[in-house]
C-alpha cells in the first residue's frame, strides 16, 4: 500500500506557463485523501519562495512548504558541509536562496551550479576549470541532460558539469534526482518505508530510475519530456505507465494502491 508520493512538477504538473488538463484536481484529491505529498523538482532558475509565486500565478494550488527543490537543497548541503563562501553559477533569483553565504567569485570554497541558459561560454567554462583545479569544490545542484521547453528540448546544466568534471578529473558533488540524499531529503518527514512511497514523473533517469532506486513505486506520466522511442529503447521501466497526472487518482482507485 502507498501512504505517501512524491511529485515531480515540470512536465507533470505544468509546461512553461501552462497547467496540464486535471492537475489542481490531482492535488485537491489527495489533500481530501489525507495522502502525504511532496513535490521535488530539479529547478535552479529560482528560490523556493519565487517559484511557489511562480506556480500560483499560473494557477496551481501548492504552497511553500510542499516543494523541495534542487536550489534549496544546495543550501542546506552548504551549511552541512560547513562551506562559507561560495561562486553562484546560478540565475539572480535562484541566488536569493544563498544571502546567508559569503559571495566570492575568485577564490571560493564551493562553485554552485544550476541552471543559467544560454548564459555559457568558454570563458565561463576556464574560468570554472581553473579554480576547480585550485581546490574549490564542484557542487551540481543536478546533472540533468535536458528539460522540456514550449515544443522542443532544451539543453540543460548537465552536460557543463560533464565537462568540468572531465577537464578537472574532478567528480562533482551532485545535489539534486536522481541522487539518494535528494530523495531522502524529500520523504525524511514521511516516516514510512520505501516501499510505502510513490514517485511520479516525466523523466526516465531522474524520476523512475531515481525512485527505482530507493525502493519507491514509480509513476511514468507520458506528458513534458516523455519521448516513446527513447521510452521503447530504455532499459528503465516504471511501475506504471499513464498518458497523465490526471488519471492517477483512477489507477490508484482501481488498482487499490492507496487506502481510502
């Protein structure tokens, strides 16, 4: 039986600015359930605080306490490893999160990465090598590949990370899904067994192979960045397969997977 699930948010629950069909049912279902939620997300472009505003100006009905994101989550990896200072290579509203550091942008503890768009380049990239080289740690606050973004795929911060680590020989300390200390993060207040838990996603590796993992039932929803032939090809299978978040209160119901 599942008491507990985890949500992932872009490409489930939303698409840019734009609700998918049945998502504040979903949520209002499962607060009238008394189900446990949490929604993580690998989001580094904002704090915790600005993309709840962000997703309640789009209409979603969530609050600040029921997202861990990968941003917010890299603040408290700072101060558990006892880091002072740091370089931000992150968006200005995700930087908001981090005001309880020292900003040192030439000879910091740690490089925090997330996110930046198209603000890369080669001389971000030797200026990151080089003090990577000098001691400062490499902290990814993810590694994924690609995000869904309008109608195509958009390269996200992974592939950078990929590279600093080859050109450093360095392994970077990664924060966010698929990673264990993400998950655990996330479910910590739950109190359940793994099994117990369910995680609902778009993303193969992040989302299914992540929850797989830990031992959750995992959810594959065929909306953001699901690709079926990249599905077809995968060695990673999820649990359960649905064409969207709107039909996992039915698949629950029918298949008794939760107690009402």
């Amino acid at each position: 039986m599942i008491k507990a699930f985890l949500f992932d948010l872009d490409g489930v629950f939303y698409i840019d600015n734009f609700i998918i069909k049945g998502a504040n049912k979903v949520i209002d279902w499962f607060r009238s359930n008394d189900i446990q939620f949490k929604f993580i997300t690998n989001n580094t472009t904002l704090s915790r605080k600005d993309l709840t505003i962000k997703l309640n100006t789009i209409g979603l009905k969530l609050h600040e306490n029921d997202i861990i994101s990968a941003n917010y989550a890299g603040v408290l990896l700072l101060k558990k490893l006892n880091i002072k200072s740091c370089r931000l290579v992150l968006s200005e509203k995700a930087q908001e999160d981090y005001k309880v550091f020292k900003i040192d942008k030439k000879t910091p503890e740690a490089i925090v990465v997330g996110d930046i768009g198209d603000l890369w380049d080669y001389n971000l990239m030797n200026d990151l090598m080089n003090q990577i080289l000098d001691g400062s740690k490499l902290i990814a606050l993810h590694k994924g590949r690609y995000f869904q973004k309008g109608s195509g795929l958009t390269i996200d911060s992974g592939p950078f990370v990929s590279g600093l680590e080859y050109a450093t020989q360095t392994n970077a300390i990664v924060v966010g899904k698929p990673e264990v200390t993400f998950f655990k993060l996330a479910s910590q207040k739950f109190h359940l067994k793994p099994n117990e838990i369910g995680m609902v996603g778009d993303d193969l590796n992040n989302d299914i192979f992540g929850g797989k993992k830990m031992g959750y039932k995992t959810f594959l929803v065929k909306t953001g960045k699901f690709r079926k032939n990249i599905f077809e090809k995968s060695n990673i299978k999820p649990d359960y397969c649905i064409n969207s978040i709107a039909d996992l209160p039915e698949i629950l119901e029918s298949k008794k997977l939760v107690k009402l």
